[in-house]
C-alpha cells in the first residue's frame, strides 16, 4: 500500500480542466433544461472543425481492422483504449461546457448516486480533485 501511495500518476497525466475560459451559465442551464426534458443534450459545433479533423487524422489509423476478441467485445467492435493518453481527444472531456453540466448533474443528483463518487476508502485517500475528497467537490 505504501507503495501504492507513494506513486504519483497524475504527474504523467496533468489535467489541463480550468485552463480554458469558464462556460456561460446560460448555456449551461440550456442544456440542463434540456437534459431535464428529452434526457439527452447534443452540443452542436463544440469544438472547431480543426480539432475534429486532427482527431479524426490521429484515432482512424489506431482502429485496427481485426475485429473484438471474445462474445462480450463483440466480434465485430473495434477498440481503441487510453484513448485520452494516446490521441488529441483531451480537449473533448475538459471543454468547460461540458465539465459545468456533469458540475450540475453531479449536484442535483441523489445522495445515493452522490455516495458512488466517494470511492477513497483508506487513507491515504487516493483519488483527491484538488486537494478535495470528491465529494467535498459537490458541497
């Protein structure tokens, strides 16, 4: 477990979540008011063409033709793991738009589903955003 604690992996994979502009509240209580009516939002145009073609670029390569390897793959599905380690695809999980929905979903959700993201049990408490308990982040 020492061991364990003593590794650091976030210093491999620094987030870069905080580093673009803050969304605008009215874009994001859209898209709640939307999550909320048809239970699905769809962000059209969230990142610009470049970005879509640079990744399209990067990850069609890495699909390998051959397909999944047993009945619960699928014979027929390609993967593609580490995906945010290997390609440009960052940008897409930390766009400030959709971090502030997941922000407001995580708040408005049940204390039930509130109590899956406290997944740190011992000490020394793996998993900390911040410096903070994830869920101290919904406080």
């Amino acid at each position: 477990m020492r061991e364990y604690g003593a590794t650091d992996l976030a210093k491999r994979h620094r987030s870069t979540a905080g580093t673009q502009a803050a969304a605008d509240q009215r874009q994001i209580d859209e898209a709640m008011s939307a999550l909320d009516r048809d239970g699905f939002v769809i962000f059209e145009r969230l990142v610009p063409q470049e970005l879509v073609n640079a990744i399209r670029e990067d990850v069609a390569p890495r699909l390998n033709p051959k397909p999944g390897r047993n009945n619960f793959e699928g014979f027929a599905t390609q993967r593609l793991y580490a995906v945010i380690e290997k390609t440009p695809c960052n940008p897409l999980v930390e766009h400030p738009l959709v971090l502030g929905l997941l922000d407001r979903v995580a708040r408005e959700c049940s204390e039930h589903v509130q109590r899956l993201l406290g997944y740190s049990i011992y000490p020394p408490f793996m998993g900390f955003v911040d410096g903070m308990h994830p869920k101290r982040l919904l406080e």
